[in-house]
C-alpha cells in the first residue's frame, strides 16, 4: 500500500513539474502560454480558413531555444530552418507589445498572426509586433489593428515585412535607425498617423504596397535634421491615396521613387531639404493641392509623370535649384502645369502642359526672382498663358510648341531672356512684353510682336490680379513657416 502511495506522489509530482516547466520556465518572455482553444480566423490574403491560437504577448530577448522549448516557437533559426512563431491571437487589451522581439541575430520568421490592442508600455506606446536591435526577421500575413503602433521595428537589419494587413492603428508601420529592410506588399490603411514612416534609415525597399486613407502622410521618409540619414531608398510601385500627403522625403538624399499611384492627397510627391532624388513614372492626380512639390531641394530629377487635374498645380519647384523636370505630363491642373519660384538653373524640357487654368509653365512671382531657367521642347496648349515670365532672368526659352492659348508667352518685368526656335499655333496673342529689358527673340516662326508700353493690356489685367493674389497667399505661408 504505501509502495503504492509513494508511486502515486511521485507521479503527481512529475506531471506538477511537467505542468510548471511549461508555463512558468525561465525565460524572457512575457505571459506566453498559449491556450489550447482553437478559433477560425480568416486569412484576408486568400480567403481561406486557418486555425489560430489564443495567445498572451510574447516577449524573447536573445533566447529562442528557451521559447522554442516553451513550446512558442519552432525551428532551429538557420537560413534554412528559420525559428517560427506562428497561428497566434494575441489580445493584450490595450498594455504591453503583442511580440516583443530583442537583440536577435538568427534567422526568425512570424506568420499568420493577429496582434490586436497594444497600446501602452509605461508611458510609451506599444506595438502590435516590436523588433529592436533585430536581424534576419521576416513578418510574413500578420494582421495587426488597433494597436499604437502596427509594427515597429527600431535598429534593425536585414528584416522583411510583407504582406501584413496594418489598418486602423495610431501609427501603421514605423522604422528608425533601420536598414536594408524589404516592406513589400503591405495594406496599410486608416491609421492616424503615417502609414509607413521610416526615420534615419538607408538602403530600404518599399514596394507593392497599398497605404491610403491615413492622417498624415503615406509614406514617409525623414532624415536627420540638416540632411543625410534617410538615403538610398526604393518607393515603388506602390499606391497612396487619400492620405494628407502621398510620399514624403525631407532631408534625405539619392532615394529612387518611381511607379507609384499618389491621387487625391493633399499633395502626392512632396521633397523638401532633400538632394540628388529621382522622381519618375509616377502618377500623381487630382490631389486638393500639388502633384509633384519640391521645396528646398537641388538637383532632383523628375521624370515622365503623370500630374493632371490638380486643384492648384501638377509640379511646384520653390527655392530649388539644378533640377531636371523632363518628359512630364501636367495637364487640366486648376492654376499651372508647371510652376517654378525663386529658383535657378533648372531645366524644363518635353513636357506636356495642357489645359490649365493660368499658365502651362510659370517663372517667377513677386519678389520671387529666378535666373538661368532652361524652358525647351515643351508642348503648352489652351491654357490661358502658354508661358508666362516674371521676373525671370537669363533664361533660355527655345523650341516649344505653344498652341491655341490666349497668350502664347507672356513677359513681365523679366530681363535678358533669349526666345528662340518657338513655335506659335492658333494664339490670341503670340508674345507680349511687359515693364521687361534686354530680352532677345530670334526665329519664333511667324510671330512679331510690338514692343508694350509699361500699361497693362485691360484683356491681361485679371490675370496679373489673380497672379498677386496666388503669389501674396504663397509668400504668407512662407513668412507662417519662418514664425513657427
């Protein structure tokens, strides 16, 4: 009897310390038995049904072997055999990160998971999926909603993101210090914030992905303040709309944005303090104020894009100087195709500029001088200047097509330009000359002109009105920004 009683502790106490081994190891991570109720959770990629577990958060910090013995993870975390965390609901009811993954180097993946109701850790916010100091990390179809932050990843390298729904968060996907990371595929929607921000970071691709209906801007890349931190970068292919602003780059430098689909912003491309970027084949339309917007930045190249129906303008370079705006269309934009102020050297070739409201191509402004303009080779028809100089100085005004617009080009107290190898079709007026000096015309085809007296034509007056008014609003902000 008591042989029996003694055999029956001694299996009570292995099953105990069974029991306790898996849910009370020692490890760094949080709250991470997983419960054995299973639910159906919809895959919103292929509309098939999986099954997942119900999950409290996950923390690892260095020590996959113990989560893989907790029965957390599976895999050996080689290149091959990535560790794997997977099929998982965690809920955490609005404290705490959902997966808290730190100061890993070895080969991880994350998949199928739903990470819902992170918001605070202490005083600061949480995600949905947190990566610091990490490598070697893929987040493979994970949903992540309702959360302060969708996925966070801070110091991290060679990681992937792809394919993961981030809706209805506070912030969607946010990467600092981060290089070398593939975000590709995403669906980042509705957040409040930026969909997909990526602060101090170089050599990132993203791609293939849909972020629209955010608070802020689509997609955001911000270097350090001053310039550099934020370069060579790849946004393509990916579709930002109804955000406040599409894509954003401030101070960074030689990032390629090309393929993308930036409608019904505030503004679609915006470049400010940034250098050396290239902006090509992107489509940027019907946004509430500017396609295409560079402030403040040199030697930019904008390429064969798309900026029609703009309620303000298609492209708008400010303050920026050696730039390339070449093979654009800017077509049907309320006030210009193309508007440059305060800027120099920049050339503005083969582009298309129909059908805006004031001027297809506009240099210059009040108190707003810009020298050494290259306009070539453009195509500017039915707008109601087809080129319109102000204070525009020592620019070079060669070979473009102006058609049927009430005025061909239009010249006011702009100085030493050559106009050459123009052609004028079905104009109101072919050139006109105002308060201007030293301006050369040779060859222009058919077209003569008298030169004008200082009194402005009375059919011209509105729209020289209209000019004041646009530039005193521009030049208001301006003084706003330098308050602040």
């Amino acid at each position: 009897m008591t042989a029996k009683i003694q055999k029956g502790c001694i299996l009570t106490l292995f099953f105990l310390f069974t029991a306790l081994v898996n849910i009370t190891i020692v490890i760094n991570i949080i709250d991470s038995d997983i419960v054995s109720d299973k639910i159906k959770v919809r895959d919103f990629e292929n509309e098939d049904l999986k099954y997942s577990k119900i999950s409290s958060r996950i923390h690892i910090n260095n020590n996959w072997s113990d989560a893989k013995t907790a029965g957390i993870a599976t895999g050996s975390g080689t290149y091959n055999n990535s560790y794997v965390i997977e099929d998982l609901i965690i809920d955490n009811g609005g404290f705490g990160h959902g997966i808290l993954i730190e100061n890993s180097v070895v080969y991880f993946r994350i998949e199928n998971c739903t990470l819902l109701n992170s918001k605070w850790v202490g005083i600061g916010q949480a995600g949905g999926i947190t990566l610091r100091d990490v490598q070697n990390g893929q987040l493979i179809n994970n949903t992540s909603t309702y959360n302060s932050y969708g996925i966070n990843i801070e110091r991290g390298s060679n990681n992937e993101v792809l394919g993961n729904i981030v809706n209805d968060n506070l912030k969607g996907i946010y990467l600092s210090n981060s290089d070398n990371i593939n975000m590709i595929g995403n669906t980042v929607n509705n957040n409040n914030y930026d969909g997909i921000f990526l602060y101090n970071g170089n050599y990132n691709n993203i791609s293939g992905n849909k972020i629209n209906n955010n608070g802020y801007q689509g997609i955001s890349i911000d270097g350090l303040f001053g310039g550099g931190g934020g370069d060579y970068n790849t946004i393509t292919a990916n579709i930002a709309n109804n955000n406040s602003g599409g894509i954003f780059i401030r101070w960074s430098n030689n990032n390629t944005v090309s393929g993308n689909t930036a409608n019904n912003n505030n503004r679609g491309i915006i470049i400010i303090d940034s250098y050396y970027n290239t902006i090509t084949e992107n489509t940027a339309n019907i946004n509430t104020m500017i396609g295409i917007d560079l402030d403040n930045s040199d030697n930019i190249t904008i390429t064969e894009n798309t900026v029609n129906y703009n309620n303000n303008t298609g492209i708008k370079l400010d303050i920026s100087n050696y730039n390339t705006i070449l093979g654009n269309e800017a077509n049907d934009n309320l006030h210009f195709g193309i508007y440059v102020s305060f800027s120099d050297n920049n050339e503005i070739s083969g582009n298309e500029a129909n059908n805006n409201g004031l001027a297809g191509i506009f240099v210059g402004g009040i108190m707003m001088e810009s020298y050494y303009n290259t306009i070539s080779g453009n195509t500017l028809e039915n707008n109601f200047d087809g080129i319109f100089l102000w204070n525009s100085y020592n620019g070079i005004i060669s070979e473009n097509e102006i058609r049927n617009n009430l005025n061909g080009i239009e010249i006011f107290r702009s100085e030493d330009n050559i106009f050459s190898g123009n052609v004028f079709i079905g104009n109101n007026v072919c050139i006109i000359e105002v308060e201007s000096k030293g301006n050369k015309f040779n060859n222009n085809g058919s077209c003569t002109y008298g030169v004008k007296d200082s009194t402005i034509p009375g059919y011209n007056l509105s729209f020289l009105l209209a000019m004041f008014y646009i530039t005193s609003l521009i030049l208001l902000r301006k003084i706003k920004k330098v308050l602040r």
